[in-house]
C-alpha cells in the first residue's frame, strides 16, 4: 500500500477546482456536491500539511505552493487518463492516437474528414483534446499536436499542414447594407473580435492604408473562431476570419465581404510531434493520412 498518495478522489477534486477557481464549478464538473468537494479538498490540505488555495468570501485563489502542485497533479492525472485509454484500445486489439488541436480548425476541417481515416484504418482510434496555446509535450499526454505557429515547434518533427494566407471581413447582406448606407462606413457597426489575436482589427486598417475609427475596439470578443462565425451569421457585425473557414458561408450568400481588402497572415497551421521519441505506426499512418488531406485542401 502506498501511503504517501493522497486519495484519487481528493485529487481529481483540487485539479478541478485550482483549474475552473471555483468549488461549485468543479463539483459540476465532477456530478458532486459543493461541500463534498470542499471537504476532499480541504481534506488534502490537513494531509499535506499545507495550504493550497486562499480563500476570500466565495473566491479561491491558488497559493504558490498550489498552483505547482496542481501542475503537477494535472499533468499525472493527464498521464493516467492516456495509459487507461491506451490500455482499453489495446484490449481491443486496437491503436489508439490522442491529438492535442485547435478547436475550430478540428470542427470545421479535421474531423469531417476522419471518417475518410477510420475507413482506411479501422483499428487506429483517434482521440482529439483542445489545446489552444503552446506547450511541451514531455508535460501533456499527446502523440501530436495540430496548431497555428510561423514554424515547426522546436523539438519537434512534421510538417506545414497549408497556410492561414488572409484574415477577411465578413458579415451578413444586411450588415453591409447598414455599413453602405452609413457616413462612416464600417466603423457604424460593431467590429467583432478574436481574443487569442486582439490587434488584427488595427493592422487591417493600416493595411488598406485607412484610419482605424475609436469604436474598433468596443465591439464584443470572442474566444474561438467558431463563434466569431456565429456572431457574424447572427448579424452581430463584422468579423475578421480567415479565408478558407469563410468560403462556404461565401458561396452560399450566407455572409459577404464587408470589404475588399483583406490582412495577409504569415503564420501556418502545422502538425508535428516530438522528434525525440520514435513515432509509432499509427502515427506514421495519421501523418501520411494528413498529408494527402493537406494537399488536397491547398489544391483548392
């Protein structure tokens, strides 16, 4: 027995809370109750022997001590959540692939295509997690990443997927009526806004070589391109997305150009994995897979 380790449960209930910063959000999280999960927590605080989390009113902030700690307990839990699936895939004579990708890039391109994969593989089960930001892979429990960067993460193997090319301002036929119709143009209707790139509104403008009006920066922001998309098809303003997530809302008269200038974009989506580690055939398989996938997508 081993009797160092605190309690799974207490675990999984100081990971939830430290990463959501709320006892209620993560007793959702976990279909537990508050106060079970305050007394976990609280619980492995008196086995520690230290204090992980400050507490003021009905806020938690984690304390130093805590926040490397729930790195760490993250990162284990992560790993072990890899080895169950992996074990389970192998009991059924499977392979199993766990891709870290950005989320719109994966709901709109990569997974309408993995059918195409499973028809080809059918024993390669491919498990998909949101990573938006750079990290390592020796600290998460993913065999690839797909991600938007200038170059190929260092320490790393793959290769481009197809460049971002141009970010273009989208709205609906009646946004651009009421921004045809106004003295201002389109600074008389809300900008809408990425949050992961929050300054690409003004480097359009100084590319169409135009003053960028003061109520730019007032439109509402938005976390994932997929519902920047959604506030443009809502008629919410105007949104600066890249070309290719735009072109069938295009085709279809969904949306239009709000106007013809677009900001050229220099970074590219990649897919790579660490060059470290001898890749596994599945994993040579998903990247040859991807490649064609690739391929097919700049032919257009």
């Amino acid at each position: 027995m081993r009797h160092g380790i605190p309690n799974l449960g207490a675990l999984q209930a100081f990971e939830a809370t430290a990463r959501l910063g709320s006892f209620s959000r993560a007793a959702e999280e976990l279909s537990l109750t508050h106060s079970a999960v305050f007394r976990q927590v609280t619980s492995l605080e008196e086995r520690l022997g230290v204090q992980l989390f400050t507490r003021i009113r009905r806020r938690v902030a984690l304390t130093d001590a805590g926040a490397e700690y729930a790195a760490r307990v993250r990162h284990h839990l992560e790993q072990l959540e890899k080895d169950t699936t992996g074990l389970i895939s192998r009991a059924g004579l499977g392979r199993s692939l766990h891709i870290a990708v950005l989320p719109t890039l994966a709901t709109t391109w990569l997974v309408p295509r993995l059918p195409d994969f499973q028809r080809h593989h059918p024993d390669i089960s491919v498990s998909l997690s949101v990573r938006t930001r750079p990290f390592q892979f020796n600290d998460h429990p993913f065999d690839a990443a797909v991600y938007h960067a200038s170059q190929l993460w260092p320490g790393t193997s793959g290769f481009k997927l197809f460049d971002e090319k141009e970010l273009v301002p989208v709205c609906t036929p009646g946004v651009k009526a009421v921004i045809d119709a106004h003295p201002e143009g389109m600074g008389g209707v809300a900008h809408l806004h990425m949050m992961s790139r929050p300054d690409v509104w003004r480097q359009w403008y100084r590319e169409q070589k135009r003053d960028c009006p003061p109520s730019v920066g007032a439109g509402p922001r938005y976390e994932l391109f997929t519902m920047l998309l959604a506030a443009a098809h809502a008629g919410m303003g105007v949104a600066l997305v890249p070309g290719f997530l735009a072109r069938q809302a295009l085709a279809s008269d969904a949306l239009t150009m709000a106007h013809e200038g677009v900001l050229p974009v220099r970074e590219a989506y990649y897919f790579s994995y660490p060059a470290q580690d001898e890749p596994s055939e599945a994993l040579l398989s998903f990247e040859s897979w991807l490649r064609a996938q690739a391929d097919s997508t700049m032919s257009i």
